[in-house]
C-alpha cells in the first residue's frame, strides 16, 4: 500500500482540536441559551475554523506562545469569580458551621 500512516501525535493532535472544538460549542449554547445555539454555534465554528487556519500557518514557536498566553489568561474571569464568590462562600461556611453546633 502506498498510503502513509499518520503519527500517532498527529491522531492525539486532531483529537485535541476536536474535543476542544465540541467543548466550546457546548459552552457557547450555555452561554448564548438554546434559543440562539445554531446561530451561536455557527459563529463559533467560524471564528475556531479561522483560528485553527492561522495556527496552521504559523510557526510552532509562535503558535505555542499563543496557547500559553490565552491558557494564561483564563485565570482572570477565574480570579474575578473567585473574588466575586468569597461573600458567599463565607456565609455559606458560617451556615454549615453552626448547624453543626
């Protein structure tokens, strides 16, 4: 046979981008509601289609720079969520603990 094999990075590689890929869909219908999801969806698959076209085009240097920075960057709505939840958490704690009182 004269078909070449794919690496198995290569398969691990095309899983990634897919499962992230359904995972933003999934999280773009929460966001946007089920109202709104194929119009919603449709504008994600457009963006990520972009995205992963440009990451193709790019150098690998740059390309893992990029992950780095945007992996970085989730811990500001994480921050600002933990932030905003402290309150809660607190009172939370209190309730638990003179319930067991």
């Amino acid at each position: 046979s004269t078909r070449k094999e794919s690496s198995a990075a290569s398969d691990v590689y095309k899983r990634q981008v897919l499962s992230w890929n359904l995972f933003g869909k999934i999280n773009v219908i929460y966001l946007f509601g089920r109202e709104n999801a194929k119009r919603s969806t449709a504008v994600y698959t457009v963006i990520a289609l972009v995205f992963i076209f440009a990451g193709t085009m790019m150098s690998n240097d740059l390309v893992w720079e990029l992950t780095d920075l945007f992996n970085n960057l989730m811990v500001l709505p994480n921050a600002l969520a933990l932030f905003a939840l402290t309150g809660t958490v607190a009172a939370i704690a209190r309730n638990k603990t003179k319930a067991q009182l």
